[in-house]
C-alpha cells in the first residue's frame, strides 16, 4: 500500500540539533541520500539535517511511483515541498545536487518564503546546446538520445561504464565504482524514466524568477556541467555566488567533502 505521508513516502531522516537552522538535503540522478554522508557530520553540530529519497530510489516507497506525477520536475519538487509542510520547517537551507538543483529553483518559485538559501551543487537548467542562443548545455540533442537509447538498452551495462565518467575521479576508481553501485540499486525502469526527466527538462526560464539568495558549486572538469553552465546559472540568479571548485567530476560531496563542505559552512556563515 502507498504511503500517504511525504516523510513515510520519501523515507525521511533528521539528524542534529533538532531546534537548530534547517539544511534540507536533496540527492540526484540514480542515487539516494546516502550520498551525503561523507559531508553530514560537519553539519550535525550546529543544524536540523533532513534527508530523504526520490520516489523511487533508496529505501522510498516504491508503490508511491507514479510516472505521470514524476514526468516533469514538479512532482519531485511537489514531495519536497510537502516535506517541508508536514515537518514544519521554515527559513531551510535547500542542498541539491544535480538534477535536484533544479528541483530546488521549481520549489523555490513554487513557496520563496520556505527557503533562507538555496546551496546548488553541479546544476545545469538544460543538458542540450541551444544553438539559437548561444546556451551551451554540453551536449548535442543527439547525444543525450544516444545516451537514453543506451541506458533504456541494458541499464546495468550503462550504469558500469557511466559512472567512472560521472565520478570524473580516475586517480580513485573506488568511488566510480561506489556510484556504480548506487546506480545498479535503482529499479531499470524507474531509471530510465528519471534519465528522460533528468537530461531533457530545460528550467532556464525559471532561474529569472528566484529571490532566494544561491551558492552555486562548480566543479572542474564536470562531464555532466561544464564551466559554462556554472557561469550561466549565476548570470540568470541573481545576487548569486558562484565558487569554482577544485574538485573534479560530477558528485564533490563524494570525491571532496572537505572542500564542498567548506564553501557551504563559509557562504552560511557569511549570511548570518
């Protein structure tokens, strides 16, 4: 039987002080909110921490997929924006990863008054190069179809090669293959649908629309965002802060959670 509430649903944790600053974190593409870990403990002293997972992935209710509720953005977004009602959390500080990134500008159009800051790490509003506008997303429309023809062919098979690529890390094939891993967790089906959410939604128009304060987290060398994509969400946010990452690869809070963890605890602190 599908479960109701948002917090059963999308097995929801909270960690930390329980009357401390909210930090709400959300995870990305074929993962789930163990992708945090290695960055939490440097949260838990002095914030509520809230996790949870996509309809979908991790331990969520699986019953609770629907695909025309998750075939765009807003259904993703609509779950965590009824977490953060059925919690009450206020002022939160909204962490999203990736896809969830964007996730993070449709919420925060959606309700402006629930978030305090927005924490954006690795986004990109649209994967496909716009060549009518000069938007370099990274990738050709050709290339995201054979990429989706790919993964919809042997997902596992995709999922081992991708991954290292993702990870962008070749020095510490382990946590490739860590993401592998995750990837591999993730119901074929349900992974398929989420790659088409994923890499052909295009959100540009919304980041106009977004009076939250942003950090924007760009890592080097990222195969999913490229330096562009990092400079066009911070002309299109305004009064955003963009910080260039030494980390390389798609997933910083894995491959370097001291520096992501760093460049978020010094933008919080600089808000105060």
């Amino acid at each position: 039987m599908q479960v109701a509430t948002a917090t059963g649903r999308n097995h929801v944790i909270t960690a930390g002080r329980a009357d401390g600053p909210v930090l709400l974190f959300a995870h990305g593409f074929g993962c789930d909110q163990d992708m945090w870990q290695r960055v939490l403990p440097a949260f838990t002293d002095d914030y509520r921490v809230v996790l949870f997972d996509h309809v979908g992935a991790g331990n969520s209710d699986l019953s609770a997929y629907d695909r025309a509720k998750y075939a765009t953005l807003d259904g993703y977004a609509a779950d965590l924006l009824q977490i953060c009602e059925e919690l009450d959390l206020r002022d939160v500080v909204l962490v999203g990863h990736s896809v969830s990134a964007m996730m993070a500008v449709v919420a925060a159009v959606a309700e402006p008054t629930r978030f305090s800051q927005l924490v954006l790490v690795a986004p990109s509003p649209r994967y496909i190069d716009d060549p009518t506008n000069g938007y370099v997303g990274g990738f050709s429309r050709e290339d995201i179809d054979g990429l989706l023809e790919s993964l919809e062919t042997n997902y596992f098979a995709w999922a081992a090669a991708m991954a290292p690529m993702v990870m962008g890390n070749p020095d510490a094939p382990e946590l490739g293959d860590e993401l592998a891993g995750r990837f591999c967790q993730t119901d074929p089906d349900i992974a398929h649908d989420f790659a088409r959410v994923t890499f052909l939604s295009d959100t540009r128009d919304l980041l106009a629309q977004v009076s939250t304060p942003s950090l924007i987290l760009q890592c080097s060398e990222d195969l999913l965002a490229p330096t562009e994509v990092g400079d066009y969400v911070h002309r299109q946010l305004a009064g955003s802060t963009l910080i260039q990452l030494a980390a390389t690869g798609h997933c910083p809070q894995v491959s370097a959670p001291e520096e992501t963890v760093a460049a978020i605890r010094d933008y919080l602190a600089a808000a105060v």
